[in-house]
C-alpha cells in the first residue's frame, strides 16, 4: 500500500492499493474510490472488541475495502480541520490514542480499547478513561485537531499538557495529572484545575487545536432558542 496526503486545512489520504489489499476505516470515512473496491461491514473481531471500540469514542462497526482484480485506490477525508498523522504500528510499536482519533489503517492493524491504569488520570487529564490502542502491523491514519507537534522524550523527561492537546503517544509513555498552583491561576488563569504530564521514554503527539476548545470559543456566538 502507498499512500499520499493531500489538502489543509481539511486534508484526504489518498491510498493506492494492489490487488488483494484492504483497509479498515471508521465509519462514513471513505470520500471516493476506484470501482474495483469491495466493501464489507463487519464488527471487527467480535462483539468484545466492537463495544470496546464503542467506548473509546468509535463505531462499533468497521467497513474494509478490498482491492480486486489489480490496482485500485481509496481516500479517506478529515471531518475537522487538522491534520492526518500516519504511524507504523509494529510488534514492538504500540500507539495510544485519544479517542475518535482513528480514520484508516491496514488490514493487519488491530484497534482496541485502552483503559487509563490512574483514575485521576482518566477523570481530570481531559483524555477520559478509554483511550484507542492500536497494534498489530501496519499503517494507522489518525486524525489530529489543527496541527501536530511531535516530541520524543528520554526516560524520566516529562511534558505538561493543557486538556485536550494530547493527540497520541507510545504505550511506553507514563501519563498522570498535575494540580494548578495558585488560587488566583485556577480562578482567572483559564488554565482549569488540572494538566496533563506524561513521561518518557517515548514519542508524543501533540495537536494545537483540540475541539473542545473550538467548542467553547465559538458557543457564546450561537445563538441560543
């Protein structure tokens, strides 16, 4: 499988394929296609894995293409402005993932539910209990609100992140939550009460522009019946 991304700030991956070859996409993913693209709905590994998926902020189901009877393509479209961030998931490379961030992968790229191993983690972190695990062997589209960043930290080198701007990270980094100092940064700072500190060794991908914050910037402006 190759592939190309295309477009800002609402991009396509756009998937040439052989014959023989699938993807797994989330639900209403698909854009376009060539003909010869097979289509199949099924539950992805059984009932266990499809309500997983269903908590951790995706569709119980999962549609896959097949490519028959030579070359074909496939494009799959961000629903948010953002970016398409592709990973190489491997044996020995597991990804953790916010949730709803998946968008496509390789038919040997399996996603299942990841539960927060610190309570405080999942309730005060921004990033909730589940979270999306991926493993297997493959390529893993995930979509990313505004921009990524990305940052690799060494063993014991930590990062705090704001709610919400935790995208994705190696299973090998460690996340927590730390407190806001200050009575007058938790009341005026905007800030909230909590951020996120997650801990190497590991990559971390991080994203400028989480949802929730579009969310509550463009509410005061709806008008309300």
């Amino acid at each position: 499988m190759k592939f190309e991304i295309k477009g800002t700030p609402l991009p396509v991956v756009i998937m040439s394929l052989e014959a023989g070859e699938s993807i797994k996409t989330d639900k209403g993913a698909m854009s376009w296609m060539s003909p010869n693209m097979q289509m199949s709905t099924n539950a992805g590994g059984g009932v266990g894995k499809a309500i997983g998926r269903m908590f951790s902020g995706e569709s119980m189901f999962q549609n896959v293409y097949t490519c028959m009877g030579g070359p074909g393509m496939l494009a799959c479209s961000s629903s948010f402005p953002g970016e398409i961030l592709p990973i190489m998931i491997t044996p020995e490379n597991t990804i953790i993932a916010q949730k709803s961030a998946f968008m496509a992968s390789e038919a040997g790229v399996t996603m299942s539910a990841h539960i927060q191993k610190r309570g405080g983690a999942g309730i005060f972190s921004g990033e909730g209990f589940v979270l999306e695990k991926f493993t297997g062997s493959g390529m893993v589209f995930l979509e990313i609100d505004g921009s990524v960043i990305e940052y690799t930290l060494a063993p014991g080198q930590s990062l705090i992140v704001d709610t919400g701007n935790l995208a994705a990270m190696d299973a090998t980094v460690d996340v927590n939550i730390q407190s806001v100092k200050g009575v007058g940064n938790v009341l005026f700072g905007g800030e909230g009460l909590f951020n996120t500190v997650v801990t190497g060794p590991g990559r971390v991908w991080l994203q400028t522009l989480p949802r929730n914050v579009v969310a509550s910037a463009v509410s005061p402006y709806i008008a309300k019946g």
